[in-house]
C-alpha cells in the first residue's frame, strides 16, 4: 500500500535560515505529490505539487522536486519567515484516486 | 479551485452526546470526503461520501459511529455519535479538483473538545 515517511518534528530555525523537511514515499504506480501546509487555527491548503517524475513544485518560495530514483519530495525554501511558522504535510494520491495518504506532519516555527 | 465552508468551527461537547458537522461546497462535486486529525496527529481519511449512494467507510470507521449523509452535490454532514474523550479532534471536509491529479481542497475543520 502507499505510504508516506517524514521528517520527525518540531523544526525551529531562526529568520532567513534555509529550511528542508525530508519526505519519502513508498507507492504503486507514478502517484502525484502534495505539500499542504496548516497555518496556526487554520485548515489545510495545498502548498504545492507535483505530478511527475523530475517536475518541480514551487509556491511562496517553497520549493520541492519529485525525485523518482529516491522516491523523495524533500520541502525547501531558501530563507524562511517568521509567517512561515505552520504544520507541513508531505502526501501522495495515485493517479484517477483522490484518497490522500499523507505523512505525520512536521511542525516548524520561525524565530526572529 | 473549490471553496468549503464548514459548520460549526468549533464546539464543546459533553460525553454521551452526538454532533452534526456541515459541510457547503460552492460548486457541484461528485465526491466528498471526511477526514479525522487527532491532537498532533496526521489526517485519516474517515469516509468518502457520494451523492445518491451510502458512504465508503475506511478500516476502523463505521457508519452507526460517523453517520454520513449527502443529499445533493454541494452539502454533506458528518455526525459523530455517543461522543467520548477520544472523539476529540479537528474534522474537515474536503473535496477534489478537477485536474485529476488527486489534489484536494480542505475546508477549515471543525474542532471538536469533548468533555
């Protein structure tokens, strides 16, 4: 079955710092890829994504590549905000199926 | 994209009683989902609601626990029966685009405390 292995939490980085939370997956098939991100009493909404091997999401300066040969979808940005601070969720749904199977989420929060 | 307006946002509940969720869609979609997020945890899908047809419950979710109703493309209800501690949760609605990428749009939960 799908699954989707990330980066154990909390993250705490300090403003401009580079971020990368780590994401794998384990899938039948060629799946697409999401980041969505929960900003503090907020629901969820879709940061970025990607549907094919080697495309790159990128969205708010977040960026991710769907790198097939390591089945990895690692979230990057090259200086993070305070505003930034969120729950970020790696998820994977194969093509035609709209069920999600998303990761365990990881917390990050930005100091000044 | 789809937007999702969810009812109530939040609520207090004593033990033993039920709560209906709602959920509105501004257009027509032929699938809705329900999705659990336990206190620090990820989501879990509950179930897929279809119009005109009973839901598809995950493993673990059953219908008398999360009855699940769905009488047009555009509005679902998620009731969550004989509430305990452990039903406390954010639950949210959410449906998919229309790339067919299996994207989804969530609507902003609804927290639920039980007591």
């Amino acid at each position: 079955g799908n699954s989707v292995t990330q980066m154990e939490g909390p993250v705490t980085l300090s403003e401009e710092a580079f971020l990368t939370i780590n994401c794998t997956y384990t899938a039948t098939g060629y799946p697409s890829l999401f980041w969505y991100v929960q900003y503090p009493g907020e629901g969820l909404q879709l940061l970025l994504k990607a549907t094919k091997a080697d495309d790159k999401g990128s969205n708010k300066g977040f960026e991710a590549t769907y790198r097939k040969e390591t089945t990895s979808f690692h979230l990057e940005k090259g200086s993070v905000q305070v505003s930034d601070s969120a729950v970020y969720f790696c998820a994977l749904a194969n093509f035609g199926n709209e069920k999600l199977t998303f990761g365990t989420g990881t917390r990050l929060t930005i100091i000044p | 994209s789809a937007v999702i307006s969810q009812k109530p946002s939040r609520d207090i509940c004593q033990r033993g009683t039920s709560l209906t969720i709602q959920c509105q869609v501004d257009s027509q979609v032929t699938m809705m989902f329900w999705y659990r997020q336990q206190p620090g945890q990820s989501l879990t899908l509950i179930a897929t609601a279809n119009q005109g047809s009973e839901a598809t419950y995950e493993s673990g979710f059953v219908i008398d626990k999360f009855p699940i109703s769905r009488p047009n493309l555009t509005f679902s209800t998620l009731t969550v029966s004989n509430m305990s501690p452990e039903d406390s949760s954010i639950y949210l609605c959410s449906v998919g685009g229309t790339d067919n990428t299996g994207e989804l749009f969530f609507g902003e939960g609804s927290r639920l405390t039980v007591l």
